[in-house]
C-alpha cells in the first residue's frame, strides 16, 4: 500500500494575508506524514491560484491534495482522519450564510445544507465546499486544464470554482462525499462556528 503523501494548498488573496492559525494549523498538518508539503500562492484570484497549486501538485509525487482557505481551519489531524474513508473527493463542513445559516457542500444539486437537514454521519454529496476538500490525485488526472474554474450562471449568480471542479468530478464518474463529524472555524468577520453553535 503507498504511504499518503498530501500538499496542503492555500489560496490567498493579492497582499498574501492569512489568519496565523490557518498557517499555524498547515505547518502542523504537514509534520503528520513524511513529504507531506503545503503551498500558498497569492498571484490571482482563487481560480488561479488554485491552478498553479495544482500544477505543483502534479509535478510531484503527492498521492492526496488537500485545500483549506485563508480564514479557516479545522480540528487537528483532521486530514489523516479523512484519509482513512479513501474516497475520491471527502469535504468537510464550513459555516456559511446563504440568507440563513447553512454549510459548504450540497447533497441535492442546487440546495444548501442547512442546520436542520444536514445528515449527522458521513454521507454522499454531489457538491464539497473549497475549505477541507481532499481529492485522490486519480480525480485532477483525469480532468482537462483549467481544474478550477468560476462562472457567471445565466442567472447573474457566481457558481463556485469549487462547486464546479465537483461537477466536473462527478461527470467523469468520481465521488463525492462529506464527513459533517469535521466543522471548520470559519473567521468570516466573526466565528461563525461559533455563532451557529448555539442550536
């Protein structure tokens, strides 16, 4: 069996700023696995920056990439834990507002995990949020430049990158799954882990 070996990547925006316990929760992360590494790249938007990180990804010898955002951060060894379900794409929860308090990641097409309807164990989704996304390096091989993309729908709504790269996995016959057990810190003005944890 190949050891895991994972690249911690971390888009960031143009003045490069990160919340030091992102940083400090990376560094530790990759101490967790021999030649583990992680990548932050500030040159463009997300999508950009998320491509060049991939690219780097694909030069090496990394069985594993893993994203985590410039302001969130879940619990430690959370990444080993993942591992162990070996699923092609594994997301894990991260507070968003989307007119209420929901999560990152679908489970139906076009419908935000809410409080209420998120399933309490590991479940199969259609959608993972960018934050805690781990994807098999199998999944980025068989996909086409650009990986990451966002898009203007008919709608006038942006359609995430990361939403998207789930589309385009599921197309191919990948899946994708969520762990709701792993909750990011998401340090979005406030706590929102914090703020939704009162229900």
């Amino acid at each position: 069996m190949i050891e895991p070996k994972v690249l911690i990547g971390t888009p960031l925006p143009s003045d490069w700023r990160i919340d030091l316990r992102v940083a400090g929760w990376c560094w530790r992360e990759v101490n967790f696995g021999p030649g583990w590494e992680w990548a932050a790249e500030a040159v463009g938007g997300t999508d950009d920056n998320k491509n060049i990180i991939t690219q780097k990804f694909l030069k090496g010898d990394f069985t594993h990439l893993f994203f985590m955002n410039n302001d969130t951060w879940p619990p430690p060894n959370t990444i080993n834990k993942l591992l162990l379900h070996d699923k092609d794409i594994i997301g894990i929860l991260t507070p968003m507002y989307h007119g209420s308090r929901g999560w990152m990641g679908q489970k139906e097409k076009n419908k935000y995990l809410t409080l209420k309807d998120c399933p309490k164990e590991l479940f199969q989704g259609i959608r993972a949020g960018g934050p805690g996304m781990l994807i098999k390096r199998k999944v980025i091989e068989a996909m086409e430049w650009p990986y990451w993309e966002s898009k203007v729908l008919e709608d006038g709504t942006q359609q995430s990158e990361d939403y998207l790269f789930c589309d385009k996995a599921v197309e191919l016959g990948f899946e994708v799954w969520i762990d709701p057990t792993f909750r990011c810190i998401h340090m979005h003005i406030t706590n929102m882990l914090e703020v939704f944890s009162g229900d």
